[in-house]
C-alpha cells in the first residue's frame, strides 16, 4: 500500500523534529534568552535536581546581570535570591555587583572584604568581581576592615597608583605596582596601570598587550577597553563611531543620562564634519554651555572651542569665524561665549598669523571682553601678557648658509622673533602683577640673551631683595655673577641655593663649576692656598663614583693636578693624579684625554706633560680600538664649547680622525657607536665620512637597530643620490617606529612620527591640489553665508574690527606697528598649554 504525501510538504523533506526539553533550554540559554532559560531548566530542576543546577545558576545569572544592565535593580534582587538559594552554603559574590548598581560603594567593599577573607575557597570569577569592587569604591570611604595585611598592602598600592595616573605621574605609579603580582587579585589592574602608562608614553605596541591581558569582564577591562579601541583602528571609520544609539549608552555608563541624547547628536553631527551644526545642536540644548566653571559642561566647552587648533586650516578658518558670528553678534548676550570665541580666535591666529600685531591685538581684545564684563583682572592680564611676551621672545635659528664660518665667533645677542613686543608684554605683565617671580624671571633670561647686561644685573638685585630664600633666584644670581666674574659672590649665592636643596643636582653641578673657575683663577695668580681650599667644597657636594666630567671626584682631582702644575708644584700635582687614577675604571682612557686637554687649556706647560702627551700619541697611532674612540667622542664633545680647548683640538684633528675612521670599522657597542655618531655629526666636528662608516657598520652587525636606520634615512635624505621615494620613505618610517617602541627609543619614536605627519601633510596637500573641492566642510550647505576665503590679514582685521566689543577706553594705547617691522614667524610651544581661567 502506497503512503499518502503530506499536503504542505515541500520537496519531499520530513517535517523536523520537535527538540527536546534539555535541547529548547539550552538553546534558550545559549542565545541568551535567560527568562526563557530560567523557565526551561526550572521544569528539568525539579526533575532531576543534581544534572541541572549548575545549568539553572547559569541561566538565573544571565538573567540577572541583563536585569542589572538595564537598570532594573528590584528585579534583579529578587533573582539574586534564588541565585542564593541553590548556592546553599557557599557564599555568592553577586551581591556585590548589585550593591555597585546601586552605588551603594561602602556596602559593597565591606561585603567583598567578606569574601576576600576567605577567598581560597571562590571560583576565580568571583575573587574579581570582590578585587574590582574594593578598588572601585575607595574613593574617599575608608579602608574595609578584616583584609588579610597581603590584600590590604596591594590595594593600598592600586589606589595610590590611579591617584598618581591622575596626577599624570606615571613613573609613580609604575613604581607603586612593582611589588604587586601577576597572580594577584588586583593583577588585572596592575596591566591598566601598565598600558595608560604605555599608552600617554606613545608606546601603542606595549599599551595593547597590557589591555590584552586583562581578564574580559572585569571593571579594569571594561576600563581598557575605549583605549584598546582607538589603539586598534581608526575610531572614525569604526562600526560604531557614527551610531548615536551608542554613543548614548556610553554617556549614560558614564552617569550623564539626561545630557546623553544631546551629546550622542552632537557626536554624531561632529563625526561626519559638519562641526559649525554640532556646536549648535549643543548650544541650544545643554544649560550652561559655554562654562569656565568645573563639569561637563567646561569639559565639552574645552572640547569644542579648542577643536580649531587641531583642524585642518580651510575648514577652522570657517568654524572659527562661525564661534566669533555667534558670540558676537549679540554684544551683551553671553559675555562667556565672548570670552571663549576671543581666546580661540588669538590661540588660532599664534599659528597662521604673518603679523605679530595682530595676535597682540587679539589678545588685548581677549582683556577687553574680560575686563568688560569681569572687572579689571590683574592675574589674567598678567598671565596673557606674559604668554606674549614669551611668544615674542622665541629666538630664530641661525639659517644663514655661511654660519659654519663664523664657528669661533661667539654671538653676543640671540636673534628673536620681535625684541621689542616681547619687552613690551614683559613690562605690561609685570606691571599688572609686580610681584610675580617666574615673570622677573623670563624678563632676565630676554635681556640676557640680548646682551642688555645691565638691565639683568639691576633686576637680579631687586629681585635677591623681593626673594632671598628663592632656590632658582640665588641660583639664577650666582651663575650671572660668575660670568661678569665676580666668583666669591657667584659662589655665595651659588651655596645659599644648595643649602635650600642639597639634592638638586643641576645646583650642586652649578656650585661645582663656580668652585672650579674659582680655584683656576686663584691658581693663575699664585694663590695655591686658596685655590686648594675650593677642591674639598666641590669634592663634598661631588659624586664619588661618577663619569661625569663636572661632578666626578676623578675629574675633579685631575683638574687639582693640572692647577699645581700650573704654579710648579709638580709632586702635589703627581699626589692628585694618583688619586684621579684611583677614581678610573680599569680600561677607560677618559680621564686621560680629558687631562690631555684640560691642562693646555688650563694653561699648563707641555713640558710639564710629557708622560700624558706620550701615552695619548701612542694610542692614537696604535691598534684601532672601539672603546677608546667612544671615550674619545664622549672627550672631544665636552670640549667642543672652550674656544680655547677647541683650537688645541684642530691641531691634532689629522690624527684624531685618523683614529676615528679605523676603530668605527671594529665592532663596537650600541653606546660607543652612539659617541662616536654624535661626535662625527655635532657642528664643530662635522665629519660626514666618519657618520657614514659608523651607521653601516653599526647597522652591519644589528640591522634592526632603530637609532641607528633612523640615522641612515636622514643621511639619504640629505643626499639626492639616495633619496627615497615617497612610499619606501613611509614605509621605511613605519618599520622604524615599531622598533624604536619595542627598544624604548623615545627620542627616535618622537623625531619619526613627526617625520611621518610631514609626509602625510604633503600628500594631503598634493591631494588637495589635484582635487581642491575634495576637503569640503560637509556643513557648507547649512551654512551657504560663510565665505571661503582664508583667515588672511585683511580678514583677521575685519574679524576684530567688526566682531571683537569696543575696546575700553581706561586701557593703554600703545603703537600700531612694531619698529622692526614684520618678524620673522616661528613655530609656538603648543597653544593648549594655556589655561586663561
């Protein structure tokens, strides 16, 4: 008998199978729909009690954490009832993450002190959840009582290691989680402390494995995770960088719920550039915003009014003038909008301005608006104007193409960007705060450096009178005494300034040096008594065990030797000698080439120096030696700035560089090749033969060497022959950067990824040139009214003419152009540094 076919059969499949009770209940569970879940293994559990508890646990915490997550806390105490109920005996840490939901903080490090008192017994999910509670609530509640002293020390050096990470002391910190194992309870936060520290040190690599080896789940994880992201990729092309939806479950993690849907608009508004509507949406909808008070409110001001500084030029040129429209087109309206669009506006103008009037003038206007509605500010007038006047004060390289020739005359004056407003804004910021140090300061350091000696002797004496117990005043005092050559006063303020800090070493290294051209001036009038009476002063305050040729008691009694050579007492000098030999580490030929050129330029008799000078030409004609020619480097740089000692070496340059040439062919170690680099490059002994032999071997024998490939690029690209294309050069760059993170070679990190920015800002512009339409504000269409030409002269001019309020007639008037005329521009020191309230 044939089978009758199934109507609502389709291709003559079966119809599938019912799944089973344990089946349904796991898929459930799986898919984590943690009710049905719940329901599921309920009916099994009372089957058969034992197979499915474990199961049922799973399903009622699923359920309880989505219950948490929505912020639905009365029904997830209730499923934290059951969740204890099948514990039974054994404690359940859950209870905890309840209690943080409800930021009941105290409560909650007490009950994870409880478990953490018996934490041996806890799966390992739970020990986590009890360590992150106690570090998150230790925010000024005190220490739960009854942890194990273990526990209670590691958690003690977590807290005062985040305070030290929000302090920006990373090394602190770093230093506090040393003792803290990797197997402890507070191990995931020890890996966040080691990758922020990473991360602001711009060590990318280092900062992800960090972030990797934090347990997924934890509150550590939950905070690595937006830095792991940005690390990862670039967060504007990422999934979810342009979903407000997300963006507002962030802000309200974060505890901003009511700003959340304003700031997700505004977020999103701002990732797809259309900047000028993004303030806007912000504007209308958050209270209080602009602000110069503490909040989020001054911290999305901050954001959005310092944004200019970071944008490309053609597009917060627009936005710029948009901020300016907006405070100003309603002079009385909102006088914080006024002050924030002014202060932008001079910060932007530091860096595209081809006039140094026009950034005073800004910044005056800035005065204006704060005067205006503020009162007279003398704090914050003084602070603007001595930004200015360290503006001002910046000195211009010397780009001159004949400067190699004038090597031995020293310059007398520096070459600034404009002497005169520098001066200028000095005076006026002195005057509104008369008292300020570091004000008096800068003013000193400006008519030093411009030859104006006088005026920095008058302003020392007031200012040893204003501040006689001012550690940097006495040693400012000193070190200006000892070049006028006044070196018993030199060293009495030199010694007063010690005497306030024992520890500074830049001050004991001061006191040394005054104690040392002291006794050689004593020495070069026959005064030995004096002169010997300075070496146990220096000798105290010295370091017994040191390679530094100012502060190392083996240079410090060869310099002894040479002054008794210098007035004929030739066995007092042999006694110094030995005990500078005494000081040297076996090997080393440093302390002899330093002698060699020390005593000539002393003014020693070259036939009191026999026995050096032939020990010096043996070595040099000898064997090629690696080590000796990186003690020679190291010699000849601490040199290269005594006119005098620098002619002693062009003597014997033939010579030296004979030396130099063969021993850079030897093997040699990092740092003797990175002596010799720094010799062969320096400008007084430029020997581009020598540089070259040095890189190729030192890069011969590790050709991963970061410093050293970071070298070769720069010497090809000074020659034409070698120079790379544009995408090797990237790509040469690239592998750099990776390897000088891995080696710790800050210097080489930073130096390379501004070299990288410079390529990349010379595609950008060549891609500009071939599509000048293809950078467009994506906000043009909202904003038709706006104008495209650039912040030019004319248009800064209009910007303050028609914007800026009235200026105030109580102010000082003051000349309309510089004397010099229009400076020379050089680069600013970073217009965020700034803090105006």
């Amino acid at each position: 008998m044939k089978r009758r076919k199934n109507k609502g059969q389709k291709g003559g499949h079966s119809v599938a199978a019912v799944l089973s009770p344990e089946c349904q209940a796991q898929e459930h569970l799986t898919a984590g729909r943690f009710r049905q879940a719940v329901d599921a293994f309920k009916a099994l559990y009372k089957k058969n009690a034992p197979d499915y508890k474990a199961q049922l646990q799973a399903a009622y915490e699923g359920l309880y954490k989505q219950r948490l997550q929505k912020g639905m806390t009365q029904e997830a105490a209730m499923i934290l009832d059951q969740l204890e109920k099948l514990a039974g005996d054994r404690p359940c840490a859950e209870s905890i993450r309840l209690q943080l939901k409800r930021q009941e903080f105290a409560k909650a490090a007490e009950t994870a002190a409880t478990f953490m008192r018996g934490m041996n017994a806890l799966p390992a999910k739970d020990i986590m959840l009890a360590a992150d509670a106690l570090v998150v609530a230790f925010d000024d509640l005190p220490q739960p009582s009854g942890l194990p002293e273990a526990i209670n020390g590691e958690l003690d050096r977590i807290h005062a290691a985040l305070k030290s990470m929000g302090q920006q002391n990373n090394g602190c910190a770093l230093d506090l989680i040393k003792p803290i194992g990797l197997r402890s309870p507070f191990g995931n936060w020890k890996w966040l402390i080691k990758g922020l520290s990473a991360f602001y040190a711009a060590e990318d690599d280092r900062a992800l494995v960090a972030f990797a080896k934090i347990d997924a789940g934890s509150a550590a994880a939950a905070f690595a995770e937006p830095y792991a992201r940005l690390l990862a990729g670039d967060l504007g092309n990422d999934a979810t960088a342009k979903d407000a939806a997300f963006v507002e479950e962030v802000c309200c993690a974060a505890g901003f719920d009511v700003l959340a849907p304003v700031i997700a608009r505004a977020d999103y508004l701002w990732r797809v550039q259309r900047f000028r509507d993004a303030y806007d949406h912000l504007h209308g909808r958050v209270e209080g915003f602009p602000s110069i008070k503490s909040g989020i409110e001054r911290t999305l001001t901050e954001l959005f009014y310092n944004s200019c500084l970071e944008m490309p030029f053609d597009q917060s040129q627009k936005y710029l003038r948009h901020l300016s429209q907006s405070a100003f087109s309603f002079s009385a309206s909102d006088p914080i909008k006024q002050l924030w669009a002014q202060r932008s506006l001079a910060l932007h103008t530091e860096n595209h301005s081809l006039d140094d009037e026009i950034i005073l003038e800004l910044w005056e206007k800035f005065l204006s608006v704060h005067h205006q509605f503020h009162g007279d500010g003398q704090k914050i007038r003084a602070l603007v104007y001595r930004r200015l006047g360290d503006l001002f004060a910046q000195v211009i390289p010397d780009d001159s193409p004949f400067a190699f020739f004038s090597i031995f005359k020293r310059r007398e004056r520096a070459t600034f960007r404009n002497p005169e407003l520098a001066e200028r804004c000095y005076e006026k910021s002195l005057k509104a705060d008369p008292g300020a140090k570091n004000t008096q300061m800068a003013l000193i350091d400006f008519y030093e450096k411009n030859g104006q000696t006088a005026k920095v002797n008058k302003m020392l004496d007031q200012l040893i009178k204003q501040f006689p117990d001012e550690k940097e005043v006495l040693f400012k005092a000193g070190n200006r005494c000892l070049e006028r050559k006044a070196l018993l006063k030199g060293l009495n303020y030199l010694e007063q300034a010690l005497a306030l800090d024992p520890m500074d070493a830049k001050v004991r290294e001061g006191f040394i040096v005054a104690c040392i051209r002291a006794a050689h001036a004593y020495a070069q009038k026959a005064e030995i008594d004096k002169c010997r009476a300075l070496l146990p002063r220096a000798l105290a305050v010295s370091d017994a065990i040191s390679e530094d040729m100012n502060r190392s008691h083996g240079f410090l009694y060869a310099r002894w030797s040479a002054f008794e050579l210098l007035c004929h007492h030739e066995a007092e000098a042999a006694a110094l000698w030995e005990k500078a030999i005494a000081h040297q580490p076996a090997g080393k030929m440093t302390l002899h080439f330093f002698y060699w050129i020390a005593a000539r330029y002393y003014g020693v008799d070259h036939r009191l120096l026999k026995e050096n000078e032939a020990l010096i030409q043996s070595t040099l004609k000898g064997p090629a030696k690696a080590g000796i020619a990186g003690d020679l480097a190291e010699t000849l740089l601490y040199f290269r700035s005594l006119p005098q000692a620098y002619k002693f070496v062009l003597r014997h340059r033939k010579l030296i560089h004979g030396f130099m040439k063969r021993s850079v062919q030897e093997q040699m170690s990092c740092l003797e090749a990175k002596a010799i680099l720094t010799y062969a490059l320096s400008n007084h002994y430029y020997s581009p033969d020598i540089a070259s032999l040095c890189v190729r071997n030192r890069l011969k024998s590790d050709p991963n060497d970061a410093y050293f490939r970071y070298q070769r690029y720069l010497m090809h690209q000074d020659d034409a022959r070698l120079l790379p294309g544009l995408k090797a050069a990237m790509d040469e760059l690239t592998t750099i950067l990776k390897l000088s993170r891995e080696q710790q070679e800050a210097m080489v990190t930073a130096e390379v990824q501004k070299q990288i920015q410079a390529l990349k800002s010379g595609q950008d512009q060549a891609r500009h040139r071939a599509d000048p339409f293809g950078s467009m504000d994506l906000d043009d269409e909202e904003h038709d009214d706006m104008e495209d030409d650039e912040l030019t002269e004319a248009v800064l001019r209009s910007m303050i003419d028609n914007l800026s309020p009235p200026r105030s007639s109580s102010r000082e008037g003051r000349n309309s152009r510089t004397k010099g005329g229009r400076r020379k521009k050089s680069s600013s020191s970073g217009p965020r540094q700034m803090e105006l309230f």
